[in-house]
C-alpha cells in the first residue's frame, strides 16, 4: 500500500520555527516528485511547495517564499518542510502529498496530515 | 496567476438526486484539471484527472467534462458517502499551483 504519514506538527510561537516530516512506503520514493499542501482550519487547501525527484527544481507558493524550505531524503524515503519565521496565517493541516506520476499530474496519495498551529 | 472559481458553494441535494458542480478558470488551463473529494477529518481524495479520467477506484458515477476555462463535475445519483465537498485544482500554468474554493455537497 503506497503510504505517507507525516509528522512534526505541535503548537508554535509567532517567528518560530519547525521542520515537518513524511514517510513514505509503498513505492519508489525517488521516481516521484512531491509537495506540501495546507488546510488552514475550515478553509480551503493551498499549495505549498513542490520538489522534483533529485531536488534539481523547487518551487514555493509567494506566501511562504523565502521563510520555508522544503527538501527530501531518497536513501531514507523522506520528505521535509523546514518552517522559519511562522505567523499566525500558516496555522493549517500539512499534507504531504505525491505526483500520482498520471497525465497532468494530479496528487495521489494524500497522507493523514499534521497540524500546525502558530500562537502566542 | 491562475484563479480558480467553483459554483456553488453550497449544494443541497437528496440522495439519488444529480449533482452538478462548476470550476471556471480565469484563463484557458487545456484539460489539466483536477477534482478531489474530502470528507470531515480526511485527506482529500483524487477522483477525476485531466478533466474527465476517474482514478482508480472511483465509482462510475462520477464524471468529469470540460477544457479551456469551463469544467463539470457530475455525480449521476448521489450516494450517502457522496455529501462532502469537492475541489477543483490546476496544472497548466504553475507555479503556483491553484485550487478552487470548494463547493459542499450536503444532505436536503
């Protein structure tokens, strides 16, 4: 079973930091780009961030350009948000989410999430 | 940047009535458009991908139609476990990847 289960998230004081983790399982890790999707609570979801499988190309949503960070570990299946400078407005579900490798590259699988909650 | 704009909001249905949902692109986005399903508590789901491929798994009562800028999610005869809301999202012209604003399908 293709699998992601992400990690990390907790409680944050505004201008902290934090570095998300996903696990994944189930398929080749390294063949397949990935991303960061959030769900701010009771909202709609928004891209976050997007690597490519050696992590040659990277790209970030403009509302976290330059605070956030994301990387991967293909000897250890494992994809990472570093979070700098948190506000109030990135508290949100993280998903950890894979290129479903399909024609227009749609996202599947999603993981379960981890919340993210930014508050004095 | 591409925005995505779903109608309705809000639809209220009977079970075994049709749903159908609108995603309008504020400029052409070809046929790379997605739909997801996500019920309380759960993950999105992937159900229909270059605007009208269903995914694996997915029932055929759901359709997907469209390219350009208009795109139609259709749910034949609602189901029980069909009310919850639906996302459309783009990948024509990225970054940034955009998705709609959702439009919940609830129980009349």
């Amino acid at each position: 079973e293709e699998r992601l289960v992400e990690s990390g998230g907790r409680l944050v004081h505004p201008g902290g930091s934090l570095r998300l983790s996903c696990a994944a399982s189930g398929f080749n890790f390294n063949t397949y780009s990935m991303n960061w999707v959030r769900q701010a609570p009771g909202k709609g979801l928004e891209w976050v961030s997007y690597i490519t499988t050696t992590s040659g190309t990277k790209y970030y949503a403009d509302s976290v350009k330059g605070r956030f960070t994301v990387s991967r570990d293909n000897a250890r299946n494992s994809l990472f948000l570093q979070m700098n400078s948190l506000r109030a407005d990135d508290t949100a579900v993280y998903y950890c989410v894979r290129d479903a490798g399909l024609v227009g590259t749609p996202f599947d699988p999603w993981g379960q999430g981890t919340l993210v909650i930014v508050s004095a | 940047e591409i925005v995505l704009t779903q109608s309705p909001a809000t639809l209220s249905l009977f079970p075994g009535e049709r749903a159908t949902l609108f995603c309008r692109a504020s400029q052409s986005v070809g046929s790379h458009l997605t739909w997801y399903q996500q019920k309380p508590g759960q993950p999105p789901r992937l159900l229909i991908y270059e605007a009208s491929n269903r995914a694996t798994g997915i029932p055929a009562r759901f359709s997907g139609s469209g390219s350009g800028t208009d795109f139609t999610l259709t749910i034949s005869s609602l189901e029980p476990e069909d009310f919850a809301v639906y996302y459309c999202q783009q990948r024509n012209n990225w970054p940034p990847l955009t998705f709609g604003g959702g439009t919940k399908v609830e129980i009349k």
